[in-house]
C-alpha cells in the first residue's frame, strides 16, 4: 500500500499536478464514508449530511 502511495506522490510531483492532491485526498474520504455507511449504526447520520 506504501508504494502506491509513494509511486502517486512521484507522478503528481514529477508531471507538476499537484493541484490534483486535494481531490484525491476527498475522494478517499468519501469513499472512507461510504464503506463506514453501509450497514452500520452511523448510516442515519452521515446521510443527513448529502
């Protein structure tokens, strides 16, 4: 998992995005929240959210 990690944060730097870092980062946080909601006691809460 490190080496994805690492062979991303090459790619953005070397081919200058940059810019795409923080998009990535909120999409694995909603991504984060969606496997959070499935089936679980938190799901009210975080549907009220959207």
């Amino acid at each position: 998992m490190l080496t994805i990690l690492k062979e991303l944060w090459r790619f953005l730097r070397v081919r200058k995005k940059l810019w795409m870092a923080p998009i990535i980062l909120i999409m694995v946080i909603f991504g984060g929240l969606l496997v959070l909601a499935q089936g679980s006691v938190v799901a009210p809460f975080i549907y009220t959210l959207f």
